[in-house]
C-alpha cells in the first residue's frame, strides 16, 4: 500500500482560549462548526490501571452511539513514525508482530497531530449491548474477539 492510498486522519491543536466562549462552548464564527449536529457516545477503554497496554501502544475502546443497540469493539495499535522509520518500515514491522495486512477487517491510517505522526492499525467488531454490565463482562468480550495480533497484548 503506498502512501497515497493510506488514509489519513490530520488533527488540528486549538487553542481553548481563542476558540472557545465564556460558556465553554465553540466559538462559531472562528471554528465554523454546527455544534448542533453533535451526538452523545458512551465510551470505554480496557487497560490495567498503569495503563500497560496504552504504553505497548494498544488502545480497546468501546463505543456505544446514542440511539443503538451494539457497541463498537475496537482494538487499535499504533506504532510512532519518526525521522528513522517511515509508513513502509513501520507496516513491515507491523507484520512481523502478527498483523495480517492484508485482512479486510483491518483498517490502516495515518494519524497526524502537529509534529506527532502514528500509523494505526485497527479492528473493529459489534456486540451487543446487554452482555456488557461487569468491568469482568468487557475483559471476556475483548479477550473473545481480539484479533491474534493483541490477544498477547491483553494475556
């Protein structure tokens, strides 16, 4: 995959200050953003309370978007590019570690930050809602659809 089919996420750093009201609220006529369009998720994330894995570079969410019936498992590694290790070097690297590049359900990006790039890879599966109430239920879920590329990750 060459650089140019890669997707890209690119973020922008604002400054709270200059873009947001008195209300805490953005400032449309700098941001031009419909606020009004905004939806409520209830988000989780899986990791030890030293945070092992986020510091291995994984990160396990689970999204559930107002009005649905199924969170969204995901299960995101990221790996830092830097002077010395360009897309290429770090997607080599990711298929060494067990990556299937090639798996359809793998999402691959780009995720750029000001000075700070990553490529992430990533999962994604549907559960159902009503089998996730015990913090013990989330670790069995995760566990149960992780890829091969994080079930050693999790252990």
């Amino acid at each position: 995959m060459s650089q140019t089919e890669m997707q890209y996420e690119i973020k922008f750093i604002l400054d709270g200050n200059q873009v947001l009201s008195d209300e805490h609220e953005l400032r449309v006529d700098l941001v031009h953003l419909d606020q009004a369009a905004h939806q409520q998720l209830d988000i989780r994330f899986l990791d030890t309370s030293a945070l092992d894995l986020y510091h291995a570079g994984w990160i396990l969410r689970g999204r559930l978007k107002q009005g649905k019936d199924q969170w969204e498992i995901t299960y995101k590694k990221r790996i830092e590019l830097t002077e010395n290790k360009n897309i290429e070097q770090a997607m080599r690297e990711m298929e060494e570690s067990g990556f299937d590049l090639n798996d359809p359900l793998l999402n691959k990006e780009v995720d750029w930050s000001g000075e700070h790039q990553s490529l992430n890879l990533s999962y994604e599966v549907k559960v159902n809602v009503s089998a996730l109430h015990h913090p013990d239920d989330w670790k069995a879920v995760f566990l149960k659809h992780a890829p091969d590329a994080a079930t050693e990750a999790m252990g």
